[in-house]
C-alpha cells in the first residue's frame, strides 16, 4: 500500500512538471499594428505589418513570445492617394526614418512577463529597429485566442532622427515627436 501511494505520488509529480509550453504561431493575416506619429502641428498615423510571430503559454499562462514585423509594409491611412500618402510613406521607409533598404525588419523578443491581474501581464521586451536594441515595458491583455497591448516607442533610441528636438535645435513648429504610439492586436 505505502509503494502505491509513493508511485501514485510520483505519476503526480512527474504529470505536473510534464506541463509543457505550448506556442500560439500568430495570425499574420488577422492580427494588426496601427501607429500614431506626433508632430507640433498634427500627427499621421498608419500600419504596419507583422513578418511572424508566437507568443508561448504554459500552464493557460503567458510565458513568451517573438515578433518579427515587416518594416516594408509601413502604410500611411490618414491621407489619400495622391495627396502625400505615397511621399510620406517613401520617406518613413527612407534612411531619414525607419531606412528599409538596410533593415527591413523589426523585431521584438520577451524577455520577462509578470502575471499582473486576470489575464492581464506586464511584459518586458527587446525592441530592435535599425539594429539598435532597447528595452520596452507594457501591459497585454490576453483574451481567448486573442491579445492586445497599446505603448509607446521613442524613435530617438533607435537612431530615428528626422525633425526630433533630441538631435536637431531650432525646429520650431517642423518638430516631430520622439515618442510615437503603437496598437497591436494579435489573433491565433
């Protein structure tokens, strides 16, 4: 009886440990990043779209993920053809700004998550743009087979200089923020 107690005990153990990760490859076709660009005078917005990407659960639990995006695919959405759209969509892919001929990808690598409420984790990253690499801090709510997350990219630390006041004096109202806002909304 005490044997079959010990083995019953250690299957337990042993099923317990054995959780294993389970990784949710993204829907690329689904899931969307938007971005909201600020400068003195108004603000563009647009997208971008994500190469790949998996987030890892263990236990129901977030516990990774990986994120390549596609710096290519930059779209600006709040103009029209013909009104600008194409020329600020050609310089953001142009060395002034995200230069994509040289780097084509951004990428972005969890490196610690913390369990902050229900379903909701603080998730700190590497973000690499330009292949410069710099930690970011935010929240993501998971939701079913979904996830989302809304935080802030300071493009002076990834070399982005074009109209920042952190590079450049005198700008006046041609100043564009460093700081720019990004919405992500992941489906698997």
């Amino acid at each position: 009886m005490k044997n079959l107690k010990t083995i019953a005990l250690t299957l337990f153990t042993l099923a317990t440990v054995a959780v294993t990760a389970q990784t949710k490859k993204v829907d690329v076709t689904k899931s969307t990043i938007k971005w909201v660009g600020k400068k003195v005078t108004g603000q563009h917005d647009g997208t971008v779209k994500l190469q790949d990407g998996a987030l890892v659960f263990k236990a129901g639990k977030l516990t990774g993920g990986s994120f390549t995006v596609d710096m290519n695919s930059i779209e600006v959405t709040d103009l029209q053809a013909g009104k600008g759209k194409e020329k600020l969509e050609g310089h953001l892919k142009h060395e002034d700004f995200f230069g994509v001929d040289k780097y084509p990808t951004a990428t972005l690598v969890f490196k610690t998550i913390a369990a902050k409420k229900n379903n909701v984790y603080t998730v700190t990253a590497d973000l690499t743009i330009k292949g410069k690499t710099n930690p970011v801090t935010f929240d993501m709510t998971v939701n079913g087979n979904a996830a989302t997350t809304d935080f802030k990219i300071n493009r002076a630390k990834y070399d982005v200089k074009y109209g920042s006041g952190s590079f450049f004096e005198n700008l006046g109202d041609k100043t564009i923020y460093d700081d720019f806002d990004v919405s992500v909304n992941l489906v698997w």
